[in-house]
C-alpha cells in the first residue's frame, strides 16, 4: 500500500509448503517502478526481513541475496549472539540491521506483533519507501486506536535503523 502511495507499483504473496502448522514461511514482496507481470518467487532478492531469528541457522536464509542486498533481523542481540558475525563483516557496510520489532510492538501495541515495526525499518535502511507512506498505509489498514500504536512502532524502528546505519534520523 506504501508503494502504490508513492505511485508505484507493488505485489505481494506468501510461500507455503506442506509442512506441518507452525513451520517456516517465506513471503515475497515486489516494488517497481513499472508494472510488474512475473508471479514467481523471488531468487535473488534485493532485501531480506528476518522475522525470527531462530531460523539463521536453520534455514539458508541468505540464499541469492544480491551482493548489495539489505538485511534487517528481528533481533535485539549482536550479531556475535546471533552467530552470523563472520557473514555480516563480509557484507558491504550499513546493509545489515537488527532491532527488536518484537519488543518494540509490545511496547507500543501490547502484543508481539513486529510488522509494521520491520516495515518501518526496512524503509529506512533501503530509503525504497517514505515513513510517510508506510505510516498512511498502517493508517487505512487498522482501526484508528490500532493503527496509530502500529505507527508508533514502525517509527520508533525506523529511527533505531538509521541510527544503526548511521544516518540522520530526519534525513
């Protein structure tokens, strides 16, 4: 909804496999500039969301990360804690984030609901889409009472990830 905001064009789909309840998904996001016609996963993707952590070791979650990509963890542990300390000092610089989305919707919206606090962080490391827009996107998405604790996570993530790539948080 952010994307389409800002004149652009978007689509979204999850991925799920025959696995029992409670496994992994895999959702996959596209925003372009131009209309966007394919329908299949994405292999190399230009940015990854990390939502649980626990599946870094698990799961190939970096496979076909482009060389440039973004990576933002739902995590408030080091990378050293995490385990991926030697992969994150391989990666270019300010591409990778962690804050923790979980603790920061608990705090605003009372219930371990982290997305609109990725979707705010991933605006600010990837500079693709305006607070703005994700902010009126939550907006017309929840009830107003929900809608402005959604926004107040995205935000406060949003700023914690330009402080960790080291940017201003008002640029």
């Amino acid at each position: 909804m952010a994307a389409f905001d800002e004149g652009m064009h978007a689509q979204a789909f999850p991925s799920f496999g025959s696995e029992r309840m409670g496994a992994p998904v895999i959702s996959y996001c596209r925003i372009d500039d131009k209309e966007i016609r394919l329908r299949e996963p994405i292999l190399e993707p230009d940015a990854l969301i990390i939502q649980d952590p626990t599946l870094l070791h698990s799961v190939d979650v970096f496979s076909g990360l482009k060389r440039d990509g973004y990576i933002l963890i739902n995590s408030s542990r080091t990378f050293e804690e995490l385990g991926i300390a030697d992969f994150v000092a391989n990666l270019p610089d300010r591409q990778v984030v962690d804050i923790g989305a979980t603790e920061i919707a608990v705090k605003h919206i009372g219930r371990p609901v982290p997305n609109a606090a990725l979707l705010g962080g991933l605006a600010a490391i990837t500079g693709r889409l305006q607070l703005e827009s994700v902010e009126k996107a939550i907006g017309e998405k929840f009830p107003p009472a929900l809608a402005k604790a959604n926004i107040a996570a995205a935000r406060e993530a949003y700023e914690l990830a330009k402080a960790a790539v080291g940017e201003p948080v008002n640029a």
